[in-house]
C-alpha cells in the first residue's frame, strides 16, 4: 500500500542493507535546495534565480539506503523493500512582482500532488504504488517537499509520473496551476536559471527484482 511516509527512524531491512526514513531524505533534500539556491543567488545572476516559471515541480528518487553527503537513487529495487519518491513543488520567489509566493503562498492556497505508477514490463498501472495527497501553502514558504513511499509488489520495470494541481482559496480550480514533474539527477544551479537543466523530461524509472 502506497502512503505519505510517517516520521520514522532508520532501520535494518530483511536483506540486511539500511533503510532510510522519509524525514531523512525530506531534511536532506531541503538543505540541497537551499545551498544550491544560495548558490545560484551568489552567481552574480540574482534576477535569474529561480524557475523559468511562476511554478515548478521536480522528482528525484527513488531512494533506499542513506548515501553520505546526499542521498542517491537506487533504480533496481528487491520486491519488498520500501523506496520513496521525493516531489518538489517551489514558488518562484525571485521574478515577476508580485511573485508566486507573494500570491499563492500568502493565501495558503491548497495543492495536490497525484502520482500514477504503471508496471512497463506487465504492462498495467500499480493501484497500490498509485495515490495523491492534499496540502496546503505557507506564507513565507517557497519549498514543498512531500515525500512518497513506495512498497513494489511485483516484477518488473516501473514508471511513476508526478502531477500537480493548484486551487484556489474556495476550493476550485484555478487554471492555469497544473503540471507535472520533470527527473532530477542531480541539484545545482542550473535548476534556477533559464539555461540548461540537469533534468530529464520523463518519469521516474526502477526496476523491481525477486
């Protein structure tokens, strides 16, 4: 079954390798957020940090075992094993004015992240690696990181798309606030300039093994 993960602490698998919590991996992900916007600020380019877009959404994952100084995907899973699925959604804070977190941050607008994941070598969807979540914006947060928890039930390679909705403060739809998740292999500067993006336009892929 397919949950946001609860807080936990790490632990020893049946296979003997370490397992991570999901609020190890969500404090490290906010802190390599951080220093590589810190780092693009500091680039002499400050008008240039942030997402080409009002809004954006990133994945990175799935995740395992804690791997020093940052946690890094592991893309072959054994079946039972739990991984997790980190979604990213940020407010542009730096560009136009008033800006995305201005707006919708301030308001405490509500969000949703769904996720799909389908079994490309059986070729049918994974209801129970499949789901959404409801949460709202703070004001003065740009950051949201949710983390998903994954526990595969069968074979094969599996693909999970990450897509995001906004609402307004009645509860409808406020177009045009929807997207979906782009792959990050890996945080840096780029991500918050409007040239090149270590990013992958596609879903984020592992392969499940017995």
């Amino acid at each position: 079954m397919t949950t946001v993960a609860s807080r936990g602490e790490m632990a020893v698998s049946k296979s003997g390798s370490i397992e991570v919590s999901a609020d190890q991996i969500r404090a490290a992900i906010e802190a390599k957020l951080q220093a590589t916007f810190d780092e693009a600020m500091a680039s002499g380019a400050p008008e240039t940090a942030g997402p080409a877009l009002w809004w954006d959404m990133y994945a990175y994952g799935p995740f395992k075992t804690p791997m020093a100084p940052f946690p890094a995907p592991h893309q072959v899973v054994r079946l039972g094993e739990t991984v997790y699925v980190a979604s990213i959604l940020y407010l542009n804070t730096a560009y136009p004015y008033p800006t995305a977190a201005d707006v919708l941050a301030t308001f405490g607008l509500p969000y949703s992240i769904s996720w799909d994941t389908n079994n490309v070598t059986r070729l049918q969807r994974e209801p129970a690696l499949s789901g959404v979540l409801h949460n709202n914006f703070n004001p003065g947060q740009a950051w949201y990181v949710d983390i998903i928890t994954l526990k595969p039930e069968n074979e094969g390679i599996h693909e999970l798309n990450l897509r995001g909705r906004i609402t307004g403060c009645n509860g409808q739809m406020a177009p045009p606030f929807a997207g979906y998740a782009t792959l990050v292999y890996e945080f840096d500067s780029s991500i918050f300039t409007l040239g090149s993006h270590s990013r992958y336009q596609g879903p984020v892929r592992f392969d499940v093994y017995r």
